[in-house]
C-alpha cells in the first residue's frame, strides 16, 4: 500500500461543497466572499436562523417567533459588533465587507454569530468527533487530524471550502459557513491544523464574539501548536469549545475553552480524542448540565445530554487504540465507524440524524498543507484531495460561486 496518504484520493473540488478564494485587506476578502457567496448567504441565513423550526426549541414557550427573532436581532446589534471590533478588528472588517459584498442585513450577521454559541447551547448540539495523532502512530510518518463535523441537516448545503491569503497575515485553507467571517476546520501556510468542538461551560466572560474568531485568528497569526496555546488565553470568548491542533513539526495537542479558563491536554500514546465534554481538572467544574437531562422535540421522551459525547468519546477510544499505526483507510473506518451493533445513529462517530448528522468528515495534513474532505458520511462518501495551493486556484480547481449548491 502506498506511504502517500493523498494516493488514491482525486484532487478535484468536492461535490456540494463550495470554494473560494480571498486575497487582500480584510474588508477586501470579505466583500470578495459576499459577492462569491451571495446566495447561498441569503439562503443561509434565511434557512438556517430566519425559518428554521429549531428555534422554537430556544425561545420562551410563549413567545412569538418573530418577536423572539426581533429581540435577538436587537441583543446582537447591541453586544456583538462592539466585542467584535474591539477584541477582533480585522474580523469586524471582514464582516462589514461580507455584508456589503452580499447586499445582507449586517445584524443578521451579528444574529448569527451571537446564536453560534446561544442557540448551539439551548438545542445541546452534542456534535462533532475529532482526534489527532503524532507522526509515529501513523504509516505514512506525518501527524494527522481525522474529524467529522456534526450539524442539523439542513446546514449541510452551507458547507464551504476558503482559500484565504491576507496581506498582512499568514494564508491558509478553511471550512466554514458564507456569512463567517470565522472558521471551524483548517490548515495554514506554515503547516499548523485546527478543528473545533462544541463545548458547554456555565462561566460567562461578558464576550459576545464566537469560538470561530478564534481559530480564525489562530490560523492567520500561528505556525506551531505552541504559538496557538500562547494566543489563544489572550482572546475574549463567548461560551466555550475544544480544539484539536497539529503542526507541520509533529506536535499535537488539545485545548479546551470554557469562556474564561483555558486547559491544555497533552498527547497521550501519540493521542488526543475530542467530543464535546471537557477533560481537564480546570475546565470539567465548568461543565453545564452534563449530568442533566432535557427532551428537545427531536427526541422521544426524556435523555442524558451528556449521552452522545460519552459514547462517543469512548468509542473513539477503543478503535483508535486498537492498533499502533493507522494508513487513511484506517482513519476513514474509525470516521464511519456505526458502533459495536453496526447501525449508525446520533449516538455513533458517524451521526445519523435526528436530530443532527454528519455533515462533512476530514482529515488534515498539516505537513502537506492539504485536507481530504467527504461531503457528509465517511460512510458512504468518497474523499477528494484539497491543496491548500494558492489563493487563486484555477478554474477546474474551484467551483465558481458555489452555484452547484
């Protein structure tokens, strides 16, 4: 079998995701994003936050939805542009150009930044596996990071792939959503990977600016998992998260982020494992509600929340223990692995909805610069090789403005 771990995986962009590429001042990337991604923005926010039923599972029972989304539009125009420009300038940049490219409703952006963490806490999106392993634990001698990005279904359309080259920053390759200026998934320049989980802490900062902001910021100012463990203590936050880094020198790490404690996990047998609960002394008093139980309307009756993690987490465990060294075939198996009784559900590596699926699943070559991205279930989707390359990749390597979404 070939060392190569892009061997057998066409380097060709990947069917429903979208790309594009960005260069300049951040105002300039973002009004390039706006105007690339302009409907599927509009579309976006409108499907996703605007007429989306999931609301109701956050709003007060006796609320209007419209008078819910009025107040939330009102609390965002207040709050988070505001932590926005003072803690992260050139992402506030960014945002206006997104609007301004898009032709959006600017609060509806600071809606949607404002429920990336509020609304993620009310539904109790237990969503997302992710691991990293040292260069020794796999065939092909290079550190890896294998994640899959749980979401409800409807945000899949939304996924895209940017190519960003900042003018005064580092360039790098991310995973995010049109109308972010942020990111949840990427690889940069200097070869330094980052995937993000969900986390849920009951401590507030008084920070209304999301978890993405910062893996933007850690992939435009970091090469080296110690440069992000440094940056990231420094960076105001609002709710909480775990990120998986890897670097092109064969570091990796785990940091987990309630909104004011920072704590770092360390490989353990060339290993670290993320669901969505904290693992650290510092940060698991923090937990909210892990112990609890709730009944969202997608669910039957009542549920530990704490359940999907847990299970997950352990089974992640147990596969990736299971051999000393893992070739890409490998980490695609343990991607799509259904549990011990083969089925996949929300309670497997593989999500299967309801309520929430797998929308994407990758794996990061920080070494290369590259990912191999499925677009949903590792299951039952082919991976394709995506170069992190330049800024702007030619025409058979892009999917102009997304519109095969």
């Amino acid at each position: 079998m070939s060392r190569d771990p892009q061997a057998r995986f066409p380097c060709r962009p990947a069917e429903g995701i979208g790309e594009i590429a960005c260069t300049g001042l951040a105002r300039q990337m973002g009004t390039q994003q706006g105007e690339a991604l302009r409907d599927l923005a509009h579309r976006s926010i409108r499907e996703v936050m605007l007429e989306n039923d999931r609301v109701c599972q956050i709003k007060p029972r006796l609320l209007p939805r419209r008078l819910f989304l009025a107040a939330a539009r009102w609390l965002a125009h207040r709050t988070v542009p505001r932590d926005v420009e003072i803690d992260y300038p050139r992402q506030y940049e960014r945002f206006l150009g997104i609007a301004e490219g898009a032709g959006l409703d600017i609060d509806h952006l600071w809606m949607a930044l404002l429920m990336e963490q509020r609304a993620q806490a009310g539904l109790r999106m237990d969503a997302c596996t992710s691991f990293a392993l040292t260069a020794d634990r796999t065939t092909f001698g290079e550190p890896v990071i294998a994640r899959v990005f749980d979401l409800p279904p409807e945000t899949g359309p939304f996924n895209v792939l940017r190519r960003d080259r900042p003018a005064d920053r580092l360039a790098s390759m991310q995973l995010t959503f049109p109308q972010l200026a942020g990111s949840h998934t990427g690889v940069n320049e200097r070869g330094l990977a980052i995937a993000y989980n969900l986390g849920y802490p009951c401590d507030q900062s008084g920070c209304s600016a999301g978890i993405t902001l910062i893996v933007q910021e850690i992939l435009e100012r970091c090469g080296t998992v110690g440069e992000a463990i440094e940056l990231v203590p420094q960076l105001r936050r609002s709710g909480g998260a775990l990120l998986t880094l890897a670097d092109a020198d064969g570091d990796i790490a785990a940091v987990e982020l309630t909104a004011i404690r920072t704590a770092v996990r360390c490989a353990e047998n060339g290993c670290v494992i993320n669901t969505n609960h904290y693992q650290t002394d510092a940060t698991r008093p923090m937990e909210t509600g892990f112990g609890a139980y709730a009944r969202p309307w997608q669910r039957r009756g009542w549920y530990w929340i704490g359940l999907s993690s847990a299970t997950r987490l352990d089974r992640a465990r147990h596969l990736v223990q299971a051999r000393q060294q893992w070739d890409i075939d490998g980490l695609i198996t343990v991607m799509a692995d259904h549990g011990p009784e083969g089925v996949g559900s929300d309670m497997t590596i593989c999500r299967h909805a309801p309520p929430y699926e797998t929308t994407f699943a990758a794996i990061l070559l920080p070494t290369r610069r590259a990912m191999l991205i499925a677009p949903g279930q590792a299951c039952c989707q082919s991976f394709v090789t995506r170069p992190l390359g330049t800024a702007s990749p030619s025409a058979d390597e892009v999917c102009p403005q997304a519109s095969h979404i």
